[in-house]
C-alpha cells in the first residue's frame, strides 16, 4: 500500500508519496503548472529527487493541467489519507496514490485520452 510522506499547502503546494515499489512521487502544484517527479526513498534521493529525479510529468500551461485534474478526480476514487484543500493537488496525488510504480504513473498522467475529458 503506498504511504503519504508528506503534503505541504502552506509554503507552496507539493506532495511526496511512496510507492508500493519502493519510488517516491513529488507532486508540485503551482501557478506556473504542475511537476511530477520520481526519485528514490532514500535520504540523499529525498534531498535531491525534486531536483533532479526524472519528470514523470510536466505541465505549464495551468488550464490544461487542471483539465487533467478535472479527468484525473472523475476517474479515481478518492483516498482518505489525502487531505489536501488544493483540489488540483488532491486530484494529482490520488492518481500518484492508485499507482504502483512510476512508470505506470507516468503512463496515467500523460494518457491522451484525459486531454480529451
């Protein structure tokens, strides 16, 4: 079962979730789009993995982003742990959540047909 590491909605609104793999997800909302990347769960990876972990998804224009977060919440059941009041950051990391590693995160984020919802 993937396990919420964190949730920050106070300084910026990023998130960090590790999953059944063992691969943490850093999810960055913001007004410049949204930022998903993959990193090891380590301590090194953790300082470093926002920084430099492959991006597993990327999106700058905001009103095409919060159309995939739109897809995004239609599509997956909501998960208690996550208690974001950002509903574009809630709907990312429920995604992240129902997926186990991040090349299926990759594939759920990027899937053509959520650009078409």
């Amino acid at each position: 079962m993937p396990r919420l590491l964190y949730i920050n909605e106070k300084f910026g609104h990023d998130a960090t979730i590790v999953l059944d793999s063992g691969d943490a997800c850093w999810i960055s909302v913001g007004k410049k789009g949204v930022l998903v990347r993959s990193h090891k769960h380590s301590f090194l990876g953790g300082l470093l993995g926002g920084l430099f972990g492959p991006k597993l998804y990327q999106e700058q224009n905001v009103y095409q982003a919060l159309s995939v977060a739109q897809a995004l919440s239609a599509t997956f059941r909501p998960v208690p742990q996550i208690r974001c009041k950002d509903a574009m950051l809630r709907a990312f990391c429920t995604a992240v959540w129902h997926c186990s590693s991040p090349a299926r995160v990759k594939a759920v984020l990027n899937d053509p047909s959520l650009l078409a919802a």
